[in-house]
C-alpha cells in the first residue's frame, strides 16, 4: 500500500517536471529561440539583431530555457575583421532541446514557418 503510494507521488513529480520544460519551451520567444538555435550555436547579441527583441529580454529567456536543460552554453571568441576578437557566451541546443524542438515543430508544423518569421 505506501509502494503504491509513492509510486503515485513520483509519477506526480514526473509529470510535474514535464510540465514544466514544456511551459517553459512553449514561450513564444523561447520557442522561437529554441527554432533558431536548432541550425547553428548563436549569441545573445545576434539573436537580438534576428529576432527583434532588446538583449536583455533574450537573456533572459535563454536563462530559463538553461535551467530547465533544453538550452547549454560555452564562451568562445566572436572574430570580426573590423574589430579585435571578442569573448562571447554561444547557446545551443541540447540533446533534449534538440528532441522537444522537433517535437514541437511535427506539432505546430502548419504554424512553424509563419511564427519563425514574424516579430516577437
């Protein structure tokens, strides 16, 4: 009987965590940073310039992407041949990023190019 019942509460916590990465993926410019990062690594500066939305918006959405596991991140040098290399923070896509941005786009497949190429 008390197997059962914590049984019960682990499958709650489960559906708990999924609920909460998919919410959290679900944002429509999570969503749509999660559609962008699928292709290649990107910087929050250049996510600003491709998605229309003021830096430290995409900031902060890419923290929250981060802590829920879907997003990783790593320094790197951006190289210009107008100015000197500057270090910058590069987020990709995680294994399980990658799955539940694939997921998502089978679901929302007639909507998906649309919602790419709108203002956020």
């Amino acid at each position: 009987m008390i197997l059962c019942t914590l049984d019960k509460k682990r499958d709650k916590v489960k559906i708990n965590d999924i609920y909460e990465i998919i919410y959290v993926a679900t944002h429509p410019i999570r969503l749509n940073i999660l559609i962008r990062l699928e292709s290649e690594k990107v910087y929050a500066s250049n996510l600003e310039v491709i998605m229309k939305v003021d830096r430290k918006v995409i900031s902060f959405h890419l923290s929250r992407l981060e802590k829920a596991g879907l997003v990783t991140s790593e320094y790197g040098l951006k190289t210009s041949s107008k100015t000197r290399p500057m270090a910058v923070r590069y987020y990709s896509l995680t294994t399980e990023g990658r799955k539940l941005a694939k997921k998502l786009q089978l679901i929302l497949s007639d909507y998906i190019f649309s919602f790419a190429d709108s203002k956020v």
